[in-house]
C-alpha cells in the first residue's frame, strides 16, 4: 500500500468517525423526545423550567439570541466562563413579581446525580455571576462566583432541570 | 536472556515526555476560548515521543502513564477514570495512526496522527458522557465545534511535534540516541 494510499484511508477513516459521533448525537435527539406537558411543549435539549413542580417553560437553545452573554475568569484554573445568567434566563419565561426574594431556585442534573440549592436574592445579584454556561458537549453548567458554586466538584454538570420552590 | 521490548532508556525517556504532558497541562495556558487547544502541545509531545521511541506501542505507554500521574494529582473535572482513560487514548490514538501511516517525521503523517490522537481523547469524553445519561445538549451544534475544534488543534499539535522531529535530526539527535542506546 503506497503512502498516498495510507493517509486516504486514514482520513476515510476520520471522516467516519466523524459522522459516526454527529450520527450517534443527532439519534440521541430524535429518540429522546419530551412529551408535551401542559400547554408547554419540549424539544429535544430543552431544560424545563418548573414552578412549585408545575412545568411552567422551556429554557431552549432559540432562547439565546434574546439573552446577552456574559463572562468571568474562575479562580481554580483562571479558565474564562461564559455563558447566560440564571436569573435572565428565568425572567424570559416569568414575571419577576413570581421570583420573591426567598424563593428556592434548584438547578440539578439527573446524569450527574448533583444540585445546587439558592435563593433568588443570591441568584439576582449581578455580582455573583450565576450563569449558565456551555460544556464542550454543548450542554449547560451552572457555574457561580458564589463561594458555594465557585469550584469544579461543586459546578452542575450537565444540568437538565430548573426548578423554582415558593417559600 | 530475552531482549526486553523497550530498552531501560527509551523507558525513562517515555516516563519523561509522559511528565512533560502532564506539566505541560498543568502550567501552559494559552489565550485561545476554544475547546481542545491544548492538544497542541498535547499532541506535539506525543509525536516526539513516538518519533524519538520509533516502536509501536511508545505513544501508549506515554499516554498510560501521563494518565497514572494525571489522575494521582487529582487532574480532570469528571474523576479519575475519565482523566486516566482519555490520557491513555490520547497515546492509543496516535500509536493507531502511526501503525497505518508510519514515520512521524512526515508532516501529513504527523498531523494525521495529531488528529486521531487528540479524537481519541474527544471519543472517550463524549463516549462516557452518553454511558453516563449525559443530556443532549441544547445547543445542536455545540459538539460538532468541540469536535472540530480538537481536530485542528490535534493536526497543528502532531505538525508542531513533526517540525520538532525534524529540527531534532538536523541537531543530530538521532545520531546521539543511537549511540546511547
């Protein structure tokens, strides 16, 4: 086999594996339909949204465009964050007289078995930059300057469900 | 006596690219936010190791070994067998390509090799993260930029690591290497 030979076969077979990784995410997808709950309807992706277990919305991936981003550099690594505030993403799907001060906002991942439990006063303050933020698997973390949130083993991963408590 | 596979020498040069990845992920930060961009010096490590060691099975053992000392220092956000299994896949990767494309002093071949090596690395994190339940994410094409992003930054790692293999044969290197061993 001459070397000409060799690298086509090699990127063949990186092509291949290529498709295969976007083929496998792309089924995830279609076989993982939520079923439309209520007057809120799910896709694929979406991290629902629920208000005293009631589903009330959707965060979707449409929901970025009319959200601004916003970014720090995290003390453990000095890696820069980025991503979407927590309590934007809430007030695009709420009136913000629902959030009172001492409300329970709970951000969990099922695959990580993890949770953080906050308060929408430490969660709307600017300053502790509660914010949803891209992994390299396009999911969300929810990642904080808050001293609770502020390092790697205590970040949720993955996380796929935003539930709001009443006090 | 049998002839050991790797002799002790090119065992402890092994044993020093694989602490040089380790340090190298440790201290290097380059001002790049994009997913994957430490495979360029990941990767250029790994070739010169697998040209400076020129047997199957080099790039494995930098890697395996890389990976012990990773997940000791507690390195990697998902837990040890994450940071120790996509460490060694890095290597496992690399070794793979080389098997099929051979010489890594080739700059397409190291690029090549750059490129599977660092896939490796991306197949084993997303691989666990599905066997995990791992959501699929909301944004569609958040992991198809991650996965471009480590094939660029493993094919500019694995050409970084090929030009430094050639610079190290005009420095007579080689020449050096053969008489040690």
């Amino acid at each position: 086999m001459s070397q000409r030979v060799r690298v086509l076969v090699a990127i063949v077979i990186l092509v291949a594996l290529m498709g295969a990784v976007l083929g496998i995410e792309a089924l995830r997808r279609l076989m993982n339909p939520a079923p439309p709950l209520a007057e809120v309807t799910l896709s694929p992706g979406d991290i629902p949204i629920y208000r005293d277990e009631q589903l009330v919305a959707g965060f979707s991936s449409a929901d970025l465009d009319q959200l601004a981003t916003v970014s720090f550099v995290d003390a453990e690594k000095g890696k820069l964050q980025q991503g979407w505030l927590l309590p934007d993403v809430l007030l695009l799907h709420m009136e913000a007289d629902v959030l009172m001060p001492d409300c329970s906002i709970v951000v969990s991942s099922s695959s990580e078995g993890t949770s953080a439990k906050l308060t929408w006063v430490e969660v709307n303050n600017e300053a502790n930059m509660v914010m949803l933020a891209l992994t390299n698997r396009g999911t969300l973390k929810l990642v904080s300057l808050l001293e609770v949130l502020d390092m790697r083993d205590e970040w949720v991963v993955d996380a796929d469900k935003i539930e709001i408590f009443s006090p | 006596m049998k002839e050991r596979y790797f002799s002790t020498f090119q065992l402890i040069l092994m044993a020093l690219f694989a602490a040089l990845i380790v340090v190298a992920k440790i201290t290097l930060r380059l001002p790049i936010q994009m997913s994957g961009h430490s495979g360029v010096f990941w990767m250029a490590i790994i070739i010169v190791a697998a040209g400076v060691v020129p047997k199957p099975g080099a790039a494995s053992v930098v890697g395996l070994t890389s990976g012990v000392i990773a997940a000791f220092l507690g390195m990697g956000n998902f837990g040890a067998i994450n940071t120790l299994l996509s460490y060694t896949m890095v290597g496992v990767g690399a070794d793979l390509a080389l098997l099929l494309l051979r010489k890594p002093e080739n700059l397409v071949v190291a690029a090549l090799a750059g490129t599977f090596g660092h896939m490796s690395k991306f197949l084993v994190k997303w691989a666990l993260g599905v066997l995990a339940g791992a959501p699929v994410g909301l944004v569609a094409l958040g992991l198809a930029w991650t996965l471009v992003g480590y094939i660029i930054f493993g094919a500019l790692g694995g050409l970084l690591g090929g030009l430094t293999l050639a610079a190290l044969r005009r420095a007579g290197f080689f020449a050096y290497l053969a008489e040690k061993r």
